[in-house]
C-alpha cells in the first residue's frame, strides 16, 4: 500500500495511493512540475502553465504587485481561478470518496466495541482485528488528508484572485482619465486621429481599398430586400386573426431576422478583415473583426426588442403599452441603444490592444456615454407616457366557476423610468468630470441590466401565451394544471435572470458558479446535508402528490361517490379527508425521496410541537375541531344551523374554519372550535324533514271546529307540505282577547320552511276573510272620571 504523498510541499503532487484510495479513481503517476520563475506577470504565463499547476501559479501571482487593468490581465486572472476551482472540486471529490470507505472502517471498529482500559481483558481474534482496521483506516486517511489540504489550499487562493480582480477593476474604474469639457483633449485627439488615417492609407494598397469596399458595400443591398421581406411577414402578422397564428409568424420573422443579421455581419467582417490585413497585427485585427461581428448582433438583438416589447402585434406581448408614435419613437431609441453599446465595446477592444491613442479612446468613449445617457433619458419619457391598462380577465382561470379570476398588470414602467433617468444622470455627470471609465461600466450596466429584464419579461409573457392557445385547444380538460405553471415558468426564469443581473452589476461569474456548486453539493446543518438538488426533487416529487391527490378528489366526487347512497355532506367529508391525507403522504413521500432520514427530525418536530402548543394554540384547536367535525359529522355541508347570532345553511368545512351562508346571502366564516365547544341548534340533523309552526287568534264566539278544518284543508291543498306526519291544529291557550291556536305542519326540505309559513299565512287570512271568521285584535275600553261637568260646544264653527 502505498499512503504516503508529498504533504506540505507548494508545489502539490497528484497521486493516489495504490489500495486505499476509492476503487473507482484511476491510479496516476507522480507528476513534477518545472519551476516557475519568479516576479513574472500574469500577462507572461501560459495558459498551459496555469492549467498544470494553479496552485504555484497563484502563489507566485498573489505575492506580485496587481499590475494595471488590461482586458488580457483580467482573462488571464479569470482563466487562473477557474483552474484553481476545479482543482478545488477535484479535491473536493476524491477526499469525499475515500471518506466513504474511512467511514466503513470506522463503523467496523466500532461495531468491536470500545476499546479495552486499565488492562482489561480483550478475546486475542478481537484485539488483532482492531489493530488490522486501525492500520488500514490510517492508510486510508493518509491520501484523505492530503486531497483535504488541496481544496483548503485551492479555495484560498480563489478567494484571494477574486480580491486581487475587484482591486484592479476597482482602481480601473476610480480612475480619473480627463474631462471631454478641455479643449486641449480635442485638439490633441485631433492630431492622433489624423495620424492614424494617414498611416492606414499609406499601408493598404489601391485594390485592397477597393476590394474592402465592394464587401461593404454588399451587406447595405441585403439589409434593404430584407427589411423588405420582414416588413411583409410583420404586415401579415398584424393582419391575420387569432394569437397562435400570430404566434407562429413572429417566431418566423424573428428567426428570419437574426439569419439576416448573422450573413450580414459575416459579410461585413470578412470585408474589413481584408481592407485591414497588413495594416494592424493578425491577432489583434481577428479580435477587432470579432468584436465587430458581435456589436452588430447585439444592433439585431436591440432592434428585436425594441419592436416586441413596443411595437409587437400581440397586445399581450407588450411590456409597455404606448401610443403608435410612443411606440415608433420607443423602437428607434432602442435601437440605437444597441448600437451605441456596440460601439462602446469595440472601442474597449481596440483601446486594450493600443489600435486608437489614449486621447481619441477617452474622447470618444465620453461622446458615445453622453449620447447614450440622452438615448436612455428620451427612453425613460417615452416609458413614463404609457397607457394603463385595466384589469382584464384571467385567460387561464376557469371562467365556469363562479368566481372569476382578474389578471391585474404590475405598473414597473413609471419607477424603472424615473430610476434610469437618475443613472443616465449619474453616467453623463462622472463622463463630464472625467471618470470615463466609470461612466463607461455605469452606462453598460444600466443598458444591459433593462435589456435582462425586458428579455425575462417577454419569454414570460410569450410561454404564458402559448399556454392560453393550449388551455383554449385540446387542453382545455387541464386548465386547472395549467394554470399554475406561468408561476412556476416565473420563477426559474427570475432564478436565471437573477445570476445574469448579478455578473452586469461585477460579480464575478465564477463566484456565482461557486455558488450553484455549494448548492448542489449541499449544505450541512448539523447531521442533514440539503443540496438544491434535492429541494427541486421535494418540489417536483410533493407538486406530483398534489395533482395526484386533486385528481383522485375529483374522480370521487364525479364518478365514484354519486354511485352510493350518500348525502352531499357525507360526500364531501370523504373528499376533503382523502385530500388531507394526500397531502400528508405527498409531503412524506417527498422528504424521504430526497433521502433526508426522519428520525434526525425527531428534536425539531418536538421544539415544533412547543411552539404550535403556546404560540398557534388557536390554529391547532381549530385544525382538531375541523377534523373532528368531518369524522363524526354533527354539522355537515348543506345544513341548516344556529350558532350564536347567526343562522343559515353550511356552505363548507375546512381546515381551520366554516363557512355558513345566512338567508341575506351573508357569508359568515365560523372557527370551528366554536362548533365543537359551543352548542349549535342544527335544523337538519334529523333529516331534511322539519316542523314549521303558525300561529293564529281567533274571536271567542268562533266556531273552533270549522276553523280547525278551514286550517287543515288549507295546509293539505299546499304543495310543500308532506302528509306524514300530517298536519294538526292544537289550541295553545285562551287568552285574553282571543282563543290561541297553533297550525302545525311538517315540510320535505328545513330550508323551506320560512317560505311555507309565509304563504300560509296569506293563505290564512284570504280563507278568513271569506268565511266570515274574525281575527281579533286588542281592545280597551278608556272612561273619563268627571265627564259630567265636560261642556262640549256645539257652536258651529265661525258662529
């Protein structure tokens, strides 16, 4: 075995040892790396030099000074932390599978029990084979340590290159390089200007000049006959009716359009590529013509967007709604957005390969950053006239059900509008003082932080259409699914986004790297490691539990209970415990799917179940009482009940409360600990059957038995009233104006009741008054003592 590596030299070996590292892990040779000689910049140092030994390349870089800001330097230093972090997950890999076998070893030692002390005895098999486990649990730890010693080595040094960056981007953008405002910068950019022509054209001969141009040339002839060709496609995409059809010619047009964009920019590279071969440096002139290929894609791009979320024929495309000229003028000022950025870039290109003076870069990067922030003012104008929209229907609500779904649009237009007004400020104000770098990085920050969002924002909108025209087709059965996915289509598109706004604003894109990898390694919490991907596979596993158990709820409430003798409320007792069940078993199924072990959350249920004890005391009853209403059932859905000062008929019964809906179509949510702990009056336990009661007075000198029989016929000839039990006619009492009697009848249906009496009672007094039969009212007799001595005058009156 071999188990002995070089530990601590500067210079880390690669080696594994031959049996104690993982069985998996090919075996390599020893390799030495050629010293570096010392105090060289990073500039000088080979991209294979870094690849062979970042670990010592770092070192030696770290302990130079930082140099100044060049693009290669920066390239460099990023190519020298990438390789440091694959180093670091290389490491990072073979010491988290040699622990694997280390840890089975230690779990056989200590499956031998604890080792003996103060002499005392140990059985001789048992006593050789702990000290065979401990020679080969020092083997294996050995190469673990020092693969341990790589990754802490390695992340070290990362972390330092991503200060030493930031420290020399930093410098770069605090620097002050000279206000456009000075006459003198002009004149002296003038100059330069002016010798840089002339050494171009006394380089480059007559036919190449010529040739050059006829490749210009060329590309202006496909723009025109293409913005013709797409001017077409546009007009039959405004033309045509439906939004799949619409649709369909936009993604053509688009695709046609960056097809066009692609052989145009070719064209025009491989132009100057030849006017400019033997003027400028093969290497530099390459990256000139590739950066120029790149700013015109990213004109293309502008444009693209400028017209989809301005101009596009879909209305709910549309970030932005403005007026037809708004729209026109917003699409033009993007557009030229695009390309004064790409002409920032190719300026920034040719300033760090030393193609253009220092001077002329200065100038001209302060004209293109105080033209740009004009551009981006006008826009944010433009965007602070826009229309408002009113709220509109949700197209991928259930317009059956009875509450429809109002789609409500965010108004982000009128703070992103006054926000970049304030940094299209900030940019032309450091321009003018003569931080142009800065106002550079703060000009390209802004322009491509808008275009970031505007692009999420219209990939959003675009899948949220492309499911409406499926939700109106063949899909319609699965709208309810649907539905919820533009949520989740927001939310990785915000996660994607967010990383891309995070490297537009310096963040290094390594470190972000970093980061997704500590996610999807894990993070440790005492004895649980949550990585993120088990989080997407709790989310993917516990979402599928959910629309599996909504399917099987609707399955029983459609198809299968309605085969059995069961009341509505029992009904809807077994649909809602089948979906708390579901659900609990989802959220299971979920946990154990990502391999968490549920006995480790055995203390944090316990801490849990004190705080649901004292601090939501109230939820849990009430969660216990909705539980116990759905199981023994003395209130169901659609009966008639009296709690407290309400009354009417119970319209459902959730988790923590119940809804019950009063006779002026109130609805009173009830929690339903006050079901359980309070008495409630329920109309409908019985059955749906119920006893109404009607009142009636009667003069004394009625003939009771022909009113007993006027009462019946009259509750017999009502349609609502049911024969058995059948109606009866009872005297309350003798009061005293009047003989009391009581009509009592019985209805099918509780909910009817108030109805029934109401007509009965109009039923009763239109019969009374045609039979004759007097309905008695209060009567008082007033005497007045002395009305002997009361003259009354009998005078007319103006006699």
């Amino acid at each position: 075995m071999l188990a002995v590596l070089a530990i601590g030299s500067l210079t880390p070996t690669v080696a594994h040892a031959q049996s104690s590292t993982p069985s998996d892990v090919k075996q390599e040779q020893v390799e030495t790396v050629p010293a570096i000689p010392s105090s060289r910049d990073i500039e000088k140092i080979s991209a294979e030099e870094i690849e062979a030994d970042p670990i010592a390349v770092a070192t030696e870089i770290l302990a130079s000074p930082p140099g100044e800001y060049s693009l290669t330097r920066i390239a460099r230093l990023t190519q020298l932390r990438s390789a440091l972090g694959a180093r670091r997950e290389l490491a990072r890999k073979y010491a988290d599978e040699g622990s694997l076998k280390s840890r089975i070893i230690s779990a056989q030692i200590d499956a031998l029990g604890p080792p003996p002390v103060d002499g005392a005895f140990e059985p001789a098999a048992a006593s050789m084979r702990r000290k065979l486990l401990d020679r080969r649990l020092s083997d294996e730890l050995a190469p673990i340590l020092v693969w341990r010693d790589h990754q802490i080595r390695a992340a070290t040094l990362t972390s330092e290159i991503d200060d030493r960056i930031a420290s020399i981007r930093e410098d770069r953008l605090l620097s002050y390089n000279g206000t456009p405002l000075k006459p003198g910068l002009w004149g002296t950019a003038l100059g330069a200007v002016n010798r840089t022509v002339s050494g171009f054209v006394s380089n480059v001969g007559f036919g190449q000049i010529l040739l050059g141009i006829l490749l210009l040339v060329l590309p202006f002839g496909l723009v025109l006959l293409g913005h013709r060709g797409l001017a077409s496609i546009a007009k039959r995409a405004h033309e045509v009716s439906g939004n799949a059809r619409s649709l369909i010619i936009l993604l053509i047009e688009d695709a046609l359009g960056l097809l066009l964009a692609v052989v145009v920019m070719a064209i025009v590279s491989g132009g100057l590529f030849l006017l400019l071969s033997g003027s400028i440096e093969e290497k530099k002139l390459a990256s000139f013509v590739l950066t120029l290929f790149v700013a015109g894609i990213v004109l293309a791009v502008a444009r693209w967007l400028g017209r989809s979320i301005f101009r596009s024929p879909i209305d709910t495309l549309r970030i932005v709604h403005l007026s037809d000229v708004d729209g026109k003028k917003a699409a033009k000022l993007t557009t030229a957005l695009g390309l004064a950025v790409g002409l920032e870039a190719i300026l920034e290109m040719v300033e760090n390969d030393g193609l253009l003076a220092a001077e002329v870069s200065i100038l001209s990067s302060a004209l293109l950053v105080l033209w740009g922030s004009w551009l981006i003012w006008r826009l944010a104008e433009v965007l602070a006239r826009r229309e408002r929209i009113p709220p509109q229907p949700d197209p991928l609500a259930d317009q059956t059900s009875a509450e429809v779904q109002v789609h409500e649009a965010i108004d982000f237009a009128g703070p992103i509008s006054r926000l970049v007004k304030v940094v299209s400020l900030v940019a032309a104000l450091s321009a003018l003082a003569g931080f142009i770098y800065m106002a550079r990085e703060i000009f390209f920050d802004i322009v491509a932080t808008l275009a970031v969002v505007a692009v999420a924002f219209l990939v959003q909108r675009t899948v949220r259409l492309v499911l409406v025209v499926l939700a109106e087709g063949y899909l319609r059965r699965f709208r309810g699914i649907i539905h919820l996915l533009p949520v989740f289509t927001g939310f990785l598109i915000a996660l994607a986004a967010l990383p891309l706004l995070a490297i537009v604003w310096g963040y290094n894109a390594q470190e972000i790297f970093d980061g997704i990898l500590a996610l999807r390694n894990g993070v440790t919490l005492g004895e649980i490691t949550i990585s993120a991907g088990d989080v997407l596979a709790f989310a993917f596993v516990f979402f599928l539990g959910f629309v599996i158990t909504r399917w099987l709820q609707r399955i029983l409430r459609l198809s299968i209970l309605p085969q059995f003798a069961l009341d509505l409320g029992a009904r809807s007792a077994i649909v809602t415990i089948v979906g708390y069940v579901g659900i609990v078993l989802a959220a299971i199924v979920a946990i154990t799917s990502t391999g968490l072990d549920l006995s480790s959350l055995a203390f944090v249920a316990g801490a849990l179940s004190v705080g649901l004890g004292f601090g939501l005391q109230s939820v849990v009853e009430n969660f216990t009482s909705g539980v116990i209403l759905l199981l023994e059932r003395p209130v169901r859905e659609g009966d008639w009940i009296e709690v407290g000062p309400y009354s009417g008929i119970v319209r459902k019964i959730s988790v923590r409360s119940t809804r019950i809906e009063t006779f002026d179509r109130h609805q009173i949510i009830v929690p339903n600990s006050q079901l359980i702990t309070e008495s409630v009056k329920n109309l409908s336990f019985a059955g749906d059957a119920a006893r109404i009661i009607v009142p009636i007075g009667v003069s004394y000198d009625t003939d009771l038995e022909r009113v007993r029989d006027v009462l019946l016929d009259i509750a017999c000839n009502h349609e609502l009233i049911i024969d058995d039990p059948k109606p009866s006619v009872a005297v309350e009492e003798f009061g005293d104006n009047s003989i009391n009697l009581k009509l009592l009848a019985f209805v099918g249906d509780v909910t009817t009741g108030a109805g029934v009496k109401s007509e009965l009672n109009f039923a009763i007094a239109k019969r009374f008054a045609e039979e004759g039969i007097e309905i008695p009212f209060p009567q008082r007799v007033i005497s007045l003592r002395g009305a002997d001595s009361i003259q009354v005058d009998t005078k007319p009156a103006g006699a």
